[in-house]
C-alpha cells in the first residue's frame, strides 16, 4: 500500500507541477514506471485509484488520461462516499457543513444575482407551494438551493454544495415536513431567502439561510 500511495504522489506531482495537463495522455506504463522509479504495478496500481477519483481517464485500447479535473467531475467522487453513509449522524454531519457553506453561498450571491434568477427562484418557491408529492417537493428544493449556489459564482462552491444536496436525505427530510405541516414554513423561508437576495443585502440572505438549514438540522436531531 506505501509504494501505491507513492507512484499516486509522483503522478499527482506531474499533474500538480503543470507537466501533464487536463487531457494530456500518460506515458507508456513500462516507460512512465521506469522514468518514475517504480514498479509496474505500483504504478497500475496507483493508475486504478486515480481513476476512481476521476483524477485519470482509462480508455480500453487507447492509453490512459489526465481527466478534465473539473470541480464536478472530481466532486463526483464526494458524492459516491457520501451515499454510502447515509445513517442518522452522518446525515446531520452533512446538515453541519451545509450550514456552513450554504449562508456563504447566499451571501455571495446576493451581490450577484440579478432579476431573471430572482423570478426563477420565486417560480420554485411557488411551484413548490403548489406541489402535490413529496418527490416534487425534492425536485424544487433541489433546484432552489443548487440556484442560489450557482449565483454565487464560485463553481467550486456550487458543485460542492450539489454533491452534498443528497436527494435520498432530502426525501426524508421532506417527508417529515409534510407530515409535520411545516411546508408553509419552509417555504416561507425560502421566500425570506430570495426576498433578501433580490435587495441584495448579503448578510440579510445569510441570516435566513442559516436559520433555514438550521431549522432542517435541529428537526433531524429531535428524531434521532
């Protein structure tokens, strides 16, 4: 396991140091495992982990590749471990850092949204006022909160806070609201969200986007 985790840390560098680029296609393995010092199948090794992360690119019969390394490809992994821990307190270690990164995101995008994405974001909230199942619920939730992210203009930002959206959690979030009859609330919330976003007051967005995630967060905790 230490020599894999090191042929991972000398490809890393190569990508790191600009000598291999987004698309740029890998060495031969016999050549990259000598120029590197290391075994061929530490290498192959190291190549299969990395391609996991979506770091490299296999492609049967055409060589290896440095991927894209877009923030939503690479965030793509995140987004695998995170289905696999889906239990009480990992769902409100997730809310956690939701709430972290999403007041930030709001307040960033308050200086930035203008009209159209304001009218977007009333038409979820009113779509979602008027919606008639919990599945539709977690769409227009989904698209409210991964619009605000957007605005922010940090895609970083936003890919982060889509991969934590977690569309299985949400759907029991939204369950519990509905049969609680909090989807008047919630709603509201995201109206107070979007109001304070079209006066673009950052830190006015950032206060009901925290109370917002947090009330969600302090609901999950009295089921636990």
């Amino acid at each position: 396991m230490a020599v894999t985790d090191d042929a991972i840390l000398r490809v890393k560098e190569m990508i790191v140091s600009g000598e291999l680029k987004p698309g740029d296609r890998l060495p031969r393995e016999a050549d990259l495992a000598e120029r590197l010092g290391l075994s061929r199948n530490s290498l192959r090794e190291a190549v299969k982990a990395l391609s996991l992360v979506r770091v490299l690119d296999v492609r049967q019969g055409d060589g290896t590749y440095v991927s894209s390394l877009r923030a939503d490809d690479l965030l793509g992994a995140l987004s695998f471990v995170l289905d696999l821990h889906r239990g009480e307190d990992s769902v409100l270690e997730v809310l956690q850092v939701r709430r972290i990164l999403e007041p930030a995101a709001a307040a960033m995008a308050a200086q930035r949204v203008d009209a159209e994405e304001i009218i977007k974001l009333r038409a979820l909230c009113d779509a979602a006022e008027s919606a008639k199942s919990v599945e539709e619920l977690v769409e227009h939730d989904l698209d409210f909160h991964r619009a605000i992210a957007q605005c922010s203009g940090n895609a970083y930002l936003a890919q982060l806070l889509d991969t934590l959206a977690g569309p299985t959690v949400r759907v029991r979030i939204w369950r519990g609201i509905t049969q609680s009859n909090a989807v008047d609330r919630t709603v509201a919330e995201h109206r107070a969200i979007v109001d304070a976003l079209a006066a673009h007051q950052p830190e006015l967005a950032r206060s009901w986007s925290t109370v917002h995630v947090a009330g969600v967060e302090q609901w999950l905790s009295d089921l636990a």
